[in-house]
C-alpha cells in the first residue's frame, strides 16, 4: 500500500481527502502542524506528499524548500493543494516550485484520483 502524506491545517479537510485515498488503497497520514515536520515525514517515508500552501506558523513553500532541501527526501513527488487560484497559477506559469501537480480547492473526487493515480498509480 502507497503512502501519501499530506500537510494541511485543516483537520476536516484531512479527513475528507483521508477517506477519499483510503477507499482506493492508498494509506494516509494527515499532519495539522507544519513546524518540524521533516523528522516526522522520514519516518513514514511517503511516495507521494500533499501539500497546503497557506498554515500557520510556516507556509507550504518553507515546508516544500525544507523537503525539498534534505537528504533522501528530494525525489518526492509534491502536489499542491490550495484555495489560492492565483497563488496556483503562479507556481505554475512561473515555475517557483518544481511541483507535479497543483489542485485547487475545491476540487472533485474524480480530480484528486486522477492526479494521485497520474503520478505515483494506484495500488
């Protein structure tokens, strides 16, 4: 079973996308608190990282840089999960994260699939 880990300060939204990649076999570890996550994240060693870009106390870019800078961890595919359209559509035109999907909220069941099964397949 594929694991994806995904950063967000919204516990229902955690939830909800849990349940959601639970039922299509994929295993999830939701993190509320962005702050020393990267110790947390090499232990249950993700395929695939879920990636909010607007938390308290460190934004998901810090978090995107800080895994993105560490040993082993580089390679993980990121997907961007935000309410910010334009904050999106930034990243995207102007490459400011190497990201390998970004999804904006709301999103569909079918979307969020489709982008986890693209990048890493289903289980």
């Amino acid at each position: 079973m594929k694991t994806i880990a995904y950063i967000e300060d919204d516990p229902d939204m955690i939830d909800l996308v849990s349940i959601i990649l639970q039922k299509h076999g994929y295993q999830v570890a939701g993190f509320t608190e962005s702050r020393e996550i990267l110790p947390r994240l090499e232990s249950i060693k993700p395929e695939l990282i879920l990636l909010d870009l607007m938390m308290p106390h460190v934004d998901g870019i810090e978090v995107y840089k800080e895994i993105k800078s560490r040993e082993g961890m580089g390679d993980i595919p990121v997907i961007i999960i935000s309410a910010m359209k334009r904050a999106v559509e930034e990243i995207e035109r102007e490459g400011k994260m190497k990201v390998e999907a970004c999804l904006v909220k709301p999103f569909t069941i079918g979307e969020l699939l489709e982008t986890v099964n693209r990048i890493i397949g289903s289980s």
